[in-house]
C-alpha cells in the first residue's frame, strides 16, 4: 500500500498535463486545418485570388486583368457618375445655354478568356448614358459599343501579335481611360478635342519589349474619315470605330514608352494615314493626310503624381475639304496639358490606405492653330482650362471628385463649371 499510493498519486497529478497538451495538439491541427483550407482555395481561384490592379501591356488596371489568369473567363469593369453644374453666364456676360446634368457616364464590363499560356481574347463592351432607348431632340442619348476586342497571339517578351479591333496608341488617356487612374472627374479635352478618345480601329499589329523597361505598340488600322471632321472637334468625328469602317486607305500607328526608371514613364507616339474613305469621283487624287504626334511623360514621388502631355496633328488637303463640304478643318491643330497632384492622406494620419489628393490640371488647346490660305480661323476653337479639384479614395479602386473648372476660349464665350465624380474598377 505503501507503494501503491505515491503512484497513484503521481498519475492522478499528471492528469491535468495530459488534458493541457492534448487541448495544445487539437488548437495546432486546427490551425493546419485553416492553412490547408485557405490553400485549397487559393488554388481553386488559381491567380484570380492575388489579383493586381497595374496598367500593363498598353491597358489600364481592369483591362489587364486577363493576363493575370491561367486559363478560362475573366471579367472586370469600370464605371463613372458625373454631376455637371455650370455657370449661368459664360465670360462674355451673356447668358450661358449649357445645362446642368447628372449623367451614368459610362458602364464599362471587360470579358476575357485564356484558351492558353499564348493564346486569349480580351475585350471591351461600354455602356454610355444609362439608358440606350431614351431619346433627346431625335436622337438617341445612350449607346451600347465595343471600345477593343482582339485576339493576341504571345510569342515571347519581345513580339506579340493582336489582331481586332485596338485601341490607337496615341498620348496617355486612349489606351488608360479607366477614371480611378487618373485626376479629374472628366478626361482631359486635349486628349478628347485634338487626340480624339476614345479611339479605336479594326487593325493587326505587335507590342512588346525591345529592352528592359522599352516597350513598343504598333499597328495597321482603318483609315479616319475626312468628310466627318468638324471646325469645333477636328478629327474626332472622322473615326469609323470599327463599325462597317470604309478602308480605301490604311493607317499606321505606334508608339515608344520607357519605364526603366523607378516613378518615371515617358514616351512619344504617332498616327498617320489617307483619311479619304469615300469613293467618289470629284475626290479621287485627294490625299487629305493626317499625322498625329505626342510626346507624354508621367512621374510619381512619395505622394506626388505629375502627367504632361504634347500634342500636334497635321493635315493636308483641308482646302479641297472645304471646297467640297464647306467644312473649315484647321490644317494644324495642337494642345497640351499638364497635371499634379499629392496624396496628403499619410500626413493625416500615417499608415492608411486611404487615398486624398489635392490637384491642379493646366489645358491649353486650338483645333484652328493654322487654317489653310484664303480660309478664315474661328476664334472659339482656342480654348484654356483650368481645373482645381481633389480625389478622395476610401480604396485604391474607388474615387470621389469634385472640382472647379474655368472654361476659357479667345471668344470669350467660356463657360465655367464645378463636377461631381464617383469612379470604380474592379
């Protein structure tokens, strides 16, 4: 009894260890449970689940999406509501005819889909104005359109081919028009007014790396139509838009871009072709050529974001235009525009994700800089904008804005404004 009693005892003591170090062995299977869980999601989304939203390959964040995906559907988007208050008087002192407007901007939805590590599709559908049956004056307000849908063939880092229909490569916003991406709660007019965004066309071509941090895009493309330039908009309504395009002449169109050095990007590009699509016999011989040249750069430091942009198109045979539709284009036509802004949020408060950014944004454009002899130039194609404004991000993909803009033109007929933006990607 005496032996019995100490061991009897010590297991009654051990006890206590027993139930501590199985309840230790239960919590740790438990955590390798959750980690294999976690794991075997993650593979089952594949990539989808480590999503980065960068601008890659010539596309915004959204629309880059798809190269993050092994195999099979992609989708992502991006959308705008803009508020429009505008002056009741333009700087002329008459009464101004603008209206306010709160308008769904746009709805864009990207659908791709990788049928292999070289082949996929990618496209985009856009949805303007929220509603494509409402009509205003006769003519219709919303509209349904395919911005770019192409085939891309991927052969290595230095040549890949995309045939469909592409966006031009021309300046920055026409290929990176996705709104979170950039200040303002509308894009800039230089890049609407002389490079005509968004702009697409049916064409084939290659991009890619010639070396570390020097990327190129290159393509053939339809032609701009010439008997649809205006004095106000120049060549903006000469694109065909991939839509039943008349292609009697091709164009070509490319672009450099450097981004070796760590915030910077700089880069230049150009279009260039016959914009004389419509087969008529007074107008055979007429060789209305358009070049387009931008130089663009964009730096970021700390919370520092700039952008800058040049721009000039050339046109030829803007005399015999007028002789036949009575159209004054101007044969020069140039812009440029520069913008800052800084991202004051960590001065707040150190370590959030949260995004606030003052900025200024500096426009000057003029689609009649130079109008052919004998023609007379129209004072109001001069325009300056100044724009002062901020953007608040709650999360890098979703942006508040508002801002102030003083719409100024040689006429004096400018309209000044203040907007309301709500921008998102996903």
């Amino acid at each position: 009894m005496r032996v019995v009693t100490p061991l009897f005892l010590l297991a009654l003591l051990s006890l206590p260890l027993k139930a501590q170090s199985m309840q230790d062995s239960i919590k740790e299977v438990n955590r390798k449970i959750d980690i294999l869980t976690e794991e075997i999601e993650r593979l089952k989304l594949g990539k989808v689940a480590e999503i980065k939203y960068e601008s890659s390959r010539g596309l915004g964040p959204a629309a880059a999406k798809v190269y993050q995906v092994d195999q099979g559907v992609s989708i992502a988007g991006y959308g705008e509501l803009v508020y429009e208050n505008y002056s009741r008087k333009r700087d002329d002192k008459s009464k101004s005819s603008s209206q306010d407007q709160f308008d769904y901007l746009r709805n864009i939805l990207y659908f791709g889909y990788r049928f292999s590590d070289r082949i996929l599709f990618n496209s985009e559908i856009e949805f303007e104005h929220g509603y494509t049956g409402k009509q205003r004056g006769g003519k219709p307000i919303g509209e349904v359109g395919m911005e770019f849908g192409y085939i891309e063939l991927m052969f290595n880092r230095h040549a890949n081919l995309r045939a469909g229909m592409v966006l031009i490569p021309v300046g920055i916003i026409n290929e990176k028009h996705e709104p979170s991406t950039f200040f303002g709660t509308l894009r800039p007019q230089v890049e609407q007014r002389i490079i005509p965004t968004t702009w697409r066309g049916n064409g084939i071509g290659l991009y890619g790396e010639i070396f570390s941090g020097l990327e190129y895009r290159a393509y053939v493309v339809e032609g701009l139509d010439a008997a649809n330039f205006t004095a106000k908009d120049g060549i903006r309504d000469g694109r065909q838009l991939g839509s039943k395009a008349y292609v009697e002449h091709f164009a070509l169109t490319a672009k450099l871009e450097y981004s070796g050095v760590q915030g910077l990007i700089f880069g230049t590009s150009f279009y260039s072709g016959n914009s004389n699509q419509t087969v008529v016999d007074s107008l055979r011989g007429w060789e209305p050529n358009v070049t387009v040249l931008s130089a663009h750069a964009e730096w970021s430091w700390k919370g520092l974001e700039t952008r800058a942009l040049f721009v000039q198109n050339n046109l030829t045979g803007t005399k015999r235009l007028y002789q036949e539709f009575g159209k004054t284009i101007g044969k020069t036509m140039r812009g440029w525009y520069a913008v800052a802004g800084y991202d004051v949020m960590p001065l707040i408060k150190a370590g959030t994700l949260h995004y606030l950014a003052p900025y200024v944004q500096y426009e000057s454009f003029d689609t009649h800089a130079d109008v052919a002899s004998g023609l007379s130039r129209d004072t109001e194609s001069e325009r300056v904008i100044t724009t002062v404004g901020v953007t608040y991000k709650p999360h890098p993909n979703v942006a508040f804005k508002f801002d102030y803009r003083n719409n100024a033109n040689e006429k004096k007929t400018g309209n000044d404004q203040w907007n309301l933006a709500v921008n998102y990607l996903f």
